[in-house]
C-alpha cells in the first residue's frame, strides 16, 4: 500500500486523545471525510472519531484513543492516507506533499535548491527553497509569472526569477 502525508501531528489537545494536526493541504477541511488514517512511521490504522478547527489547525479524534497517554507518542509524527484515497486535483493545482522536497531549477538550468517548506498565506503560497551548498533560503511566490512549470512525477520545478530573488 502507497501513503500520502496530509498531516503532521503536532500537539496533543486536551486529555481525552484528540490531537492537533498540522494539515499539509491547501483545504483543511477534506479532514472532515477522513474515516481512516495511518500515524507515525509504524502507520498505525486508527479510525477517525472527528474533526474540529481552531485557528489554521485541525484536531482528530481517533476512537482508538481516550486519553492523553495513548497519543502522546504520536507528538511530531505524520499522518498519512492510503494513496488510493486521495482527492483529485484539477490541473495546475497540487497537494503540499507533492511540492515539499521537489528540486527547484531556473529557466536557464541552474540549481536553486529544493523546497523545504510552503508557506499558506491570503494571496499566495510561497515555496521555501533551501540550498544547502551555500546555506541559503529563498522565498519564491507560488504565482504564474515565477512558476513556469511543476514537474509531479520526476519532482521538479523550474522558475524564472526576477533580480534578487535568488543568490
């Protein structure tokens, strides 16, 4: 079986079991017709109880789970789907997970680094990209005039970058 992360469990929530779920989509709210999730690195099957939001977050609770003790160990692991469960995106729309880790190109072939980390915001996300070899971050707007192609499959994106934007 194939998993998709849709989540890092970031926190425990109260001390009845539920947790509090980093969502890695861009619609938090696909949690509510979750019905089976995997955790941690063990992919644990838990069934899901139901979903709550508060803020940018989502809290789970798993009916395996009434008690603080029981989730504890799932602090900082991720939540996964079976890949056969996902949604289907139109085009030129992508789930975070496809994003994170992508290696990032110029228009002209050069290395930029590989996106660490995509941060939501009203207008648009931006891509973090990390280069480690010069110890660099770079904050690329996820917009069309940057963004020229996204490559899923073979995780790769190329940009053309304005002045200053990259090292």
């Amino acid at each position: 079986m194939d998993y998709i992360q849709v989540g890092k469990i970031i926190n425990t929530h109260g001390i009845k079991g539920e947790v509090t779920i980093y969502p890695l989509t861009d619609d938090r709210y696909r949690f509510n017709d979750l019905q089976i999730v995997y955790l941690g690195h063990d992919r644990r099957r838990v069934i899901v109880e139901g979903a709550r939001y508060h803020k940018n977050m989502v809290l789970l609770k798993f009916e395996e789970f009434d008690n603080i003790d029981d989730v504890l160990p799932y602090k900082g692991e991720y939540l996964y789907i079976d890949s056969q469960d996902r949604v289907i995106l139109p085009e030129d729309r992508f789930f975070l997970f496809d994003i994170i880790g992508a290696i990032v190109y110029t228009v002209e072939g050069k290395r930029v680094g590989m996106v660490s980390q995509v941060i939501q915001s009203t207008g648009n996300d931006v891509y973090v990209v990390r280069n480690d070899e010069m110890d660099q971050e770079y904050m690329i707007p996820a917009v069309k005039e940057f963004i020229i192609s996204i490559d899923i499959d073979n995780r790769r994106i190329v940009i053309d970058p304005i002045e200053g934007m990259i090292g």
